[in-house]
C-alpha cells in the first residue's frame, strides 16, 4: 500500500515521518522529532524539487482561455480576470480514454454529461466533457427562403418574450427592449430542429450577439469544423502528490476553462468592480417588502411600512444611487482605476455571481436563509438574502423534484 504523501505520524517510533511524491516516485525524507520539523524537511525538498511547470500568475492574468457554453457545448473565447493561490492541496491525475491527463485538487468541478462534479468523486467508467470536434452544419443546407421565414418568425416573438427592461443573457447586464433582440442559443447553423423553438431563444445585446457570432466564427470553426464538448471515457484516477494549486477566475457567462483537454470549472466567481466598469442597477425594495422593525433585541419582528414611509425609502435610495454612480464615473473619466472608484458606490448595487456545490450544501443554505412552517429548526433570514434563496431552490426544485420534496417532508433538514 502507498505511503500517505506529506507528513503523517509513525505509531511505531512514535515520530513524524515527511514523505513527498514527486513525478511519480515516493521520496521518504525521514523520522523527526516535531511536526514542525517534518514540515519543514518536505518544504526544502519542494524548494530544491520544484514542479515540472512553474506557474506565473502574473503573465496569466493576461491570457485568455478557451471556455464553452454549457447549453450548446460549443467553444468560445474568454479573458481571465485574476488567478489566486488555493493553498497546497493533494492532487490526483485523471487519464481518459482518449489519452488526455488532468492533474487537480480533489474538490475541483469538472463538466460531466450529468453536470458538475467534482474530481474526487469521479471513478474508472465515469464520463467527464472533453474538447473535441464536430463537423460543423452548413449554412448552405437552410434555404434562404427558410431561413428568412425563420427571422420573421423570431421578429415577432420580441414583443413577447423580451420585457421593457430586461437582461442580456451573455453579459448579464439590464438593457431597454429597444437595445436587445432575441438571439437562438444553439445558432440555426447548428441544429435546425430548434430553430422556432422558444426555449433555445433568449435577449441578447448587440455587442454581445456580435461577439458570439465572431467568437463562433473565429474560435470553433477549425477547417469545416466546430470545436465542441465530447463525453470522454475515464480509464485511471490514481493520487499525484501534493502541490500548490490555483483557481482562475473566468469572465462569463460560461465561468469554465480547457484544462489539458478537459472541461474544468473556476469554482467561484463573482463580478468584480476592479476588472470591469460596473453598471447602475441598484435594489430598491418593492411596496411588499416589510419596513418597519418591532420589539426588543433577538425577539423583533417586521411590519408593514406606511405609505410615506415607502415614500421616504424610495426617494432618499434613488437619490443616494445617482449621487453614488455620478461620482463613480467621474472618477472613471478622470482616469482614477476602477478598483479605487468603486470604493464609492453602495450596497444596494447588484452583483452577480456564480458557484458551484451540491444538493446537500444547497439544502444547508436554504434551511438558514429561508422562512418555512415546514421547518424543523426555524429561521429567521433578512428578506433580501431570502429572496435569492426563494429563486435558486425554484430553479433547484425542477432540477430535482424527488430530493426536493424528501428536503420537505424531513423538516427542511440537510440530511
């Protein structure tokens, strides 16, 4: 049986013992005294044994990854927006069937056909999402009088699905009905069977419609061919070691990234005011929401607000947002960087973020931040926190109706 790799407790001498895996081989450094003492003799060998690739955070902030969109599969280009260190961590390296090696942390999500899991629970015979190819559809087989017919018939679905304001679905950003059209997810080009499907329409910026048709253009067609995320054999999940390991943050939609041929996750990520110039779309609470607060310390309640009071709310927030946002982009004008001119803006802009986890930690969250007479234990969640709690175990319960109704039925209780 293998040693454990790192520093571990030798029973027998009653001593710890520093070992470390290095390309492949078990390196026994010897029994100590301390803890500190083996820790030490296993951090001198990795200075002198560095890993085969040195990592340099700084010239990755600069590059640019190839990511994929998770409704279609189809690969796109997107900047990374920053690269942290994760800590040392043991890894283990996957091998797939068609040859591709992965070396991660075992809590890291890889893309599988069945959606997000992470590395250590993937075994022999799992699938992961790898890179690969297709050949892609030609324009040519849509007849431009189907295709035209198929632009009419989107025109006029607009009205329809696209409210007065509402989101552009690649940059997450409010735009007026005007600014958006509707843009098929999965392009005609692709799969022609969708092509006056609703599901596979969404709003879309210019900018952003422009981008993704380059990107579609530019990225994935290689030679007559689309680049695409194929399912992918695993054949070995063997331990590698410990090293340090990094997280990139990606910017989105798609946060995900080509990790030596396989489709990885950046495990968190959230929108960042240093890397991009922040829109103003700020909360105010709607005439539903409870304003007043009643009772002592740790036994209060909240009431209905007045009239006047939603007045005062609404008014002194709107004035305060422009005021805010005024300044935020007069020092953007002024060329101050925007790490520095976000300092001044509110907590009631919005921010969007995305994350990864399972149903069990997902059942934890909700039982913290959401208001049940199902409860088992009660909660009493601020309503804002609640209201994005309301929304994903919406979305959580269609995904997964069985496990959501059991989470019911046992007290809303993570099992």
């Amino acid at each position: 049986m293998p040693a454990e790799d790192g520093v571990t407790w030798h029973k027998k001498s009653e001593k710890w013992r520093a070992q470390v895996k290095h390309r492949g081989e078990q390196h026994r450094l010897g029994l100590h005294e301390t803890r500190d003492a083996a820790e030490a003799a296993v951090a001198a060998f990795r200075e002198l044994h560095p890993a085969k690739r040195t990592r340099k955070p700084d010239s990755v902030r600069r590059s640019h990854v190839r990511c994929f969109d998770e409704r279609t599969l189809v690969a796109r280009r997107a900047p990374i927006v920053d690269v942290m260190e994760s800590g040392v961590k043991q890894l283990i390296r996957l091998t797939t069937a068609s040859g591709k090696q992965l070396r991660c942390s075992r809590d890291h999500a890889i893309l599988t056909p069945d959606g997000w899991r992470k590395a250590g629970e993937l075994a022999v015979g799992d699938s992961v999402m790898s890179g690969g190819t297709a050949v892609r559809p030609s324009e040519a087989l849509v007849p431009p009088s189907l295709r035209r017919g198929i632009g009419v018939w989107t025109s006029m679905q607009r009205k329809r699905l696209i409210d007065e304001l509402d989101l552009c679905y690649l940059c997450s950003r409010t735009f007026p009905r005007e600014a958006l059209e509707l843009d098929h997810v999965v392009p005609v080009s692709l799969d022609l069977g969708r092509a006056l499907d609703e599901e596979n329409l969404a709003p879309a910026c210019e900018p952003c419609r422009a981008e993704k048709g380059a990107t579609e253009q530019g990225l994935a067609e290689r030679g007559g061919k689309v680049a695409l995320a194929k399912a992918d054999l695993v054949v070995s999940v063997v331990d590698d070691g410990e090293e340090m390991t990094y997280d990139l943050a990606v910017e989105g939609p798609w946060h995900n990234f080509l990790a030596d041929g396989i489709v990885v996750h950046n495990s968190y990520n959230e929108e960042s005011g240093r890397y991009r110039e922040l829109q103003p779309v700020f909360y105010v609470p709607g005439g539903e929401r409870r304003l007043v607060q009643q009772g002592r310390p740790g036994k209060y309640e909240f009431v209905e607000g007045t009239p006047e009071q939603h007045k005062v709310v609404t008014e002194a927030m709107e004035a305060s947002y422009r005021q805010s946002y005024e300044q935020y982009q007069a020092m953007l004008a002024a060329g101050v960087a925007r790490e520095v001119a976000r300092a001044v803006l509110p907590v009631g802009l919005f921010s969007s973020m995305y994350a990864t986890c399972n149903a069990r930690s997902l059942m934890h969250f909700l039982s913290l931040r959401t208001k049940d007479e199902r409860a088992t234990v009660p909660s009493f969640p601020q309503r804002e926190i609640e209201m994005v709690a309301e929304k994903m175990e919406a979305e959580w319960a269609k995904l997964m109706p069985l496990t959501h109704a059991a989470f019911n039925a046992h007290g809303r209780v993570a099992p």
